[in-house]
C-alpha cells in the first residue's frame, strides 16, 4: 500500500464531507513506527489536492496544501 493508497482508503471509509489527520494515513502503512512516513504521506497529500482528489483543510478552511504549516487534515 502506498501513501495514496492509505489516503484515499481511509477517506473512502468515511461519511461524506468528514476528514483525516495524515497521521492515520501514515498509521494505516506502518501502526507501530508511523512517524517516519509522515513526510511521505504529507507529499501524497498534495499531489492528491492538485489533482483535485482531495481538500486540504486547516481548522475547517480550504488551505494551499504547498504553503500552509501545521495541523492539517484532508478531506
């Protein structure tokens, strides 16, 4: 499973309009030493919003997924 993959699965398993932290995503890859893929799945993450595939969001707002820093989530 790639960071995409994670990604979209776990969208994929949620209710419509609901969101994920990239954690679980890079959870879903490895559960017991995730935090080293954080970057990984970051990266897919804004490959995907270019695609228009999915939204970055920050605090609930639509954010540029290349500039924003901190917690984001998407959706």
């Amino acid at each position: 499973m790639t960071p995409v993959d994670a990604i979209l699965s776990i969208l994929a398993e949620r209710d419509a309009g609901k969101s994920i932290c990239p954690s679980e995503a890079a959870k879903r890859l490895a559960p017991e030493d995730w935090r080293p893929l954080l970057g990984r799945v970051r990266e897919a993450g804004k490959r995907l919003a270019d695609e228009g595939k999915i939204i970055v969001t920050k605090k609930g707002k639509p954010v540029d997924p290349h500039t924003v820093k901190g917690v984001i989530r998407y959706r």
